[in-house]
C-alpha cells in the first residue's frame, strides 16, 4: 500500500506509530480498540464524530 504522505508525517513524527488494521468488524473506540476508525457504517456509538467524505 502506497500512502503520498505518510512517509513524509512518519519522518517528521517518529515518535507516532501507524498500524492498519483490515476487517469486517467495527472496532470499538470507546474501550480503545482503536484511536481513528474508518468505517463504511454509520456507527452506533453516539459520541462519536462522523465525516462523511465528498469528492
């Protein structure tokens, strides 16, 4: 996978660490499954923000 802009905010931000995890499952945010989910649900959480992206 080929991400423009990660190489350059991984060089400038060693300290972040990025791990891609793929899936059927909705991770929970709430418990810290995960810090940013993108889903192709809307999610059920209520506290949540949701964006959705416009091209």
């Amino acid at each position: 996978m080929y991400i423009p802009r990660l190489s350059n905010l991984m060089i400038e931000n060693p300290e972040i660490e990025i791990e891609f995890l793929t899936g059927a499952e909705v991770v929970n945010l709430a418990k810290r499954d995960a810090d940013i989910a993108l889903r192709l649900v809307r999610p059920s959480q209520r506290d949540l923000i949701v964006r959705k992206r416009v091209r």
